[in-house]
C-alpha cells in the first residue's frame, strides 16, 4: 500500500534512481558475501592443507606396499606376483 502511494506521486526519474539504488545495494552484498566466502575457504584450506599432505603421503606409502602376492594398489601390473 505504501508502495503503490509512493509509486502515484514520485516522478519516472525518481523511480528509477530508487530501482538504482536497491539494485546497488544488492550487489554490495553479494559481493561482501563472496569475499567472505573467499576468506572463509582460504582459511579453511590453510587449516587442513597439512593433514592432506600427511594423508596424501601415507597414501603413496600404502600405496607400493604389497602383501603376500597381493598389492594393495588398485593398480596390478604385469609383473605382479600371482598373475
């Protein structure tokens, strides 16, 4: 209701310079929400890239270890013990 008062006695130009204005204002939040978001993941990212690293590095390990003729790697190769 206020809306439409407000829409009987405001000019095109000022309509459109309020459309503006809530359209400017949208996107200055979105793009602090992006930043955020940003810093959020980067942060994260910092916090777990050593335990990746560790996990990465336990997995190559695991991966060259063979038992019985059986490797543990999803890969077989030719060469493989069993084949």
């Amino acid at each position: 209701m206020v809306i439409l008062a407000v829409l009987r006695v405001a000019t095109p130009v000022q309509i459109s310079v309020a459309i503006l204005a809530v359209v400017l204002a949208a996107t200055h939040v979105v793009i602090h929400v992006q930043i955020l978001a940003v810093t959020l993941v980067q942060r994260l990212a910092a916090h777990l890239e050593a335990p990746i690293l560790v996990v990465q590095a336990v997995a190559r390990a695991v991966e060259h270890l063979h038992v019985g003729p059986v490797a543990l790697s999803p890969v077989r190769h030719a060469t493989d013990p069993g084949d």
